[in-house]
C-alpha cells in the first residue's frame, strides 16, 4: 500500500470514492462543489490537500485535509475533512495509514495539531480513532 498526494491523474479513480463517502453520509453536493473540490486538492497553493492510497495502481481510499490558520496557536491547525476508505479495502488498517500519513503531513507543514469529527453512529472508525487520539469534549452545532 502506498500513501501518497492526490493527483491531476487520479480524478477519475478518486469519483466512485468520492461518491461512496457522499452516500455513506447521507449527503447530496452539487456537481460543483464537487468540481471546486477536486479544483483545490489540485491545487498547490490551495488550503485543502488530499493524500489517497493505492495498491497496485487502484485507489483504496483518501484523506481530504485543510490547514488553516488558528486563535488557539501561533501555528495552523490540520483539519481531516474527509476520510473514506472503499467497501472492498476495509479492514486491511487503510485508514490508519492514512491518518498516520495525515500526522506526517501535519508534522512537515509545522501544524500546532490535527483534528477531525465524525458521526456518532461510525462505531467501527471510532474505534480505530480511539487508538489514534484523544475524544474531546466539544458539542458541535451547526446552522
């Protein structure tokens, strides 16, 4: 398994993934905010970044991250958006990988710490998040 950045060229493996995460979430986007996505993890100088993971030229899954600057630190913070690994890749520790990756990148930008959400239903990644940080105790609403 290779972790590496997203690419121009991985568009077309990267949309069944991208999708798979959308309906996992229960969540309908626009095509365009689909097409600004991919745009900005393209994009050098955008705040969004992605890393994928691909086992023999097939992409298993992607992390979506932004940096973004902070009032807690004089550093940025590292937001993990998004995380998805594809049905037929899970449970082969993929996501762990991917989030260790996610700390490296962290780490190489000079971020004051990574962070990420997920649903109180995702009992199985919870799980792995578990191993990986610490639960905090925010609530988050959202209008």
């Amino acid at each position: 398994m290779i972790i590496r950045p997203i690419r121009n060229e991985d568009r077309e493996a990267w949309d069944p993934l991208w999708q798979g995460y959308l309906e996992f979430y229960r969540a309908t986007l626009a095509p365009e905010v689909t097409e600004r996505t991919w745009a900005a993890l393209c994009d050098s100088a955008s705040a969004v970044h992605g890393l994928v993971a691909e086992q023999n030229g097939e992409l298993a899954g992607f992390a979506h991250l932004i940096m973004h600057p902070t009032t807690w630190a004089t550093r940025p913070s590292c937001y993990l958006e998004d995380l998805y690994i594809a049905e037929a890749w899970r449970g082969r520790d993929i996501a762990r990988q991917l989030i260790k990756a996610v700390y490296a990148f962290a780490d190489e930008s000079g971020a004051a710490g990574v962070y990420w959400l997920t649903q109180e239903y995702n009992a199985p990644a919870r799980s792995l998040y578990d191993t990986l940080a610490h639960r905090t105790s925010f609530v988050v609403y959202q209008r």
